[in-house]
C-alpha cells in the first residue's frame, strides 16, 4: 500500500484511509468490517469518511460492517440519522461472522 505523505510545518499528514479502503475493495473479498472499538468520538470527517467508504463499497458489491462502537459513537450515528444507513454490530467476532 502506497502512503501519501505531505508536510506543514513539524507535522506530517499521512493520507491512509481511502487508498487502505480501495485496496482492501479490490482484493475481492466479500465484505469490510471496520473495528471502531479504539474510536471516541466520530466528527464530520469522520462521518463524511464512513459514508464514502459505505458508497465505495457498495459500488464494487461489498458489503460493510462497523463493529465495537461506543454509546459516543453510536449516540453519534443515530443523532446525524445515519445509524441506519450501517449494519453495525457489538463484538468485531460477531461482525465477521455475520459474511457466513
């Protein structure tokens, strides 16, 4: 996987997350599950990301899962009316089990 890197200053921003997302795509798998257990707190970026990786995923006929949210998250998704627009699930073994 390629990263692409830019520098401001003394901070580098590493331009991970859609070129992470395309690759996985393409490989052909049945499904995505991202594990959000390590997230606190989704902003508008962080929606807007899980929305294009939604489109992209249902563009290449992949499925999308979202495992391990938090009552932040998950209080996040239902505000923003998008809690419906995610098969989300509780347990990341639960998410992956559910491609079977």
């Amino acid at each position: 996987m390629k990263l692409k890197t830019q520098d401001y200053n003394d901070v580098t921003v590493v331009e991970l997350f859609q070129n992470a997302i395309t690759d996985i795509v393409t490989k052909r798998k049945l499904g995505v599950v991202l594990d959000m257990s390590g997230v606190g707190f989704i902003d508008s970026q962080g929606l807007e990301q899980l929305l294009w990786t939604r489109d992209y995923c249902n563009e290449n006929m992949r499925e999308l899962r979202l495992a391990g949210l938090d009552e932040n998250c998950a209080r996040i998704l239902e505000i923003t009316r998008l809690a419906n627009e995610f098969a989300c699930y509780g347990e990341l073994a639960e998410a992956v089990r559910s491609f079977a």
